[in-house]
C-alpha cells in the first residue's frame, strides 16, 4: 500500500464515521409540516391547522404532537390537540401521517404578537417542530 493510501485511511474512516452516526440519522429523520389558512385568525372562532409528520421521502409517521404558544420567544401556554371534538386533553395527540385540528384564541390573544408552534414527536427519530407567526384580530 502507498503512503498516499496509508495517510488517506484516516480520513475515510472519520467520514464513514460521521455518515453513519445516530445524530446525523435523526437530524434528517423526518420532516414537519404546518398549513394554516391566515396569519391574522379570528378571536372565538375556529382556525383550521393541518399538521403532517413524514419521512423525507414522503412516507407517513406515526407521531405525536402538542401546542406551545410563544410571545417574545418564551414559551406562556403548552396546550394539547383535540381533533375530535372531545373534551380537553392533557397529553399529546397520536396520529400518522397528518391531522387536522381547529384551534379557538381567546379574546385576550387580540392585538399580541405571537408565535404558535407544533412540536411533533417521533420514536427513533427525534422531536421536531414548526412555527408560525399570528396576530389575533376582533
């Protein structure tokens, strides 16, 4: 074997290395996606999400996901979905592939600039999340 060969042997292992570590697998495990009609929703009337949780190739996940309401960059609500109608939840909703939720803000979200985010959760795959920025109207 070459020298040239030899000194280049270290090199490929650290690439093969860092191509095949678990950070670098989760970091592109999976993507997130929120569709929202407005960035200026109603106060006391639904706004309709869509969230989807899918492999980079397009294959559905099942996953899990809740809501964390922002002003200023810190986090004021954690709140959890209920698409059915049901009574209010205390833990994230389970799904595959996608859902869609109606989100009611309160009168006094008028007028403040917030961010809402989706945080979706995915076994073996990490935890990833979207945002969106909203301000309430009347």
């Amino acid at each position: 074997m070459s020298g040239r060969w030899r000194a280049a042997i270290p090199i490929l292992v650290a690439i093969c290395l860092a191509a095949c570590s678990p950070a670098a697998a989760s970091a592109a495990g999976f993507v997130v996606t929120l569709r929202a009609p407005t960035h200026h929703p109603r106060a006391d009337t639904n706004w309709w999400i869509t969230v989807t949780a899918r492999t980079s190739s397009g294959r559905a996940l099942r996953a899990s996901a809740f809501y964390q309401f922002l002003f200023q960059g810190q986090v004021v609500s954690t709140q959890y979905p209920s698409p059915n109608g049901g009574p209010t939840r205390h833990r994230p909703w389970t799904f595959t592939g996608r859902y869609r939720d109606a989100v009611v803000w309160p009168k006094r979200s008028v007028g403040v600039p917030l961010t809402f985010r989706v945080v979706v959760r995915v076994r073996g795959r990490g935890t990833q999340h979207a945002d969106y920025r909203v301000r309430v109207r009347r």
